[in-house]
C-alpha cells in the first residue's frame, strides 16, 4: 500500500457535533469521528443526521475521518410551487 493511500468507505452520520464534526458509523460497526471537507463547507452543503456519507480515512489512525461526498435521498423532498411577489404596474 502506498504511504499516501487512504481508505474510502461508506457510513451513516450518527450524531452532529460542533466545529462541523460528526459522528459516522460504519457497515463493519465502527465509529468515526469525522470532519466536512473544504468543498462541502465551500458549497455550504448541510449533513445532517441519517445521511449516507463516504468518507476518507487514513491507514494510521483509523478513529478520524474526512468527508468528502454526502449522498442524496432516495425519496424526493415535497416542494411547495414558488410563488413570485405581487408586481404593480
């Protein structure tokens, strides 16, 4: 393995902690303490708990994480129509 390597794996956001930190569990049933990465923070992309999350992790310290990609929902959300303001003329 490359020293540069780092593991990518899928998790589910368990808890929403300050300073954008989560608490992700994975399928294998470990917990991870994980942070946005700058593009999600950059594109103001909200986690929230319940999101399916892929995370990077390093090979040396398997206990902390970067998330790098929050996957959509399977449902779509209900939207109301937008309605536009009353414009006289």
């Amino acid at each position: 393995m490359a020293k540069e390597a780092l593991l990518t794996m899928d998790g589910v956001v368990e808890e929403v902690l300050r300073n954008t930190q989560f608490r992700v569990s994975m399928a294998n049933g470990a917990s991870v303490l994980a942070y946005a990465c700058a593009r999600l923070r950059q594109n103001r992309i909200r986690i929230i708990a319940g999101d399916k999350v892929t995370l990077e992790i390093s090979p040396y310290d398997l206990t902390r994480g970067r998330i790098n990609f929050r996957h959509k929902d399977e449902r779509p959300m209900a939207t109301a129509p937008r309605r536009f303001p009353f414009k006289r003329k």
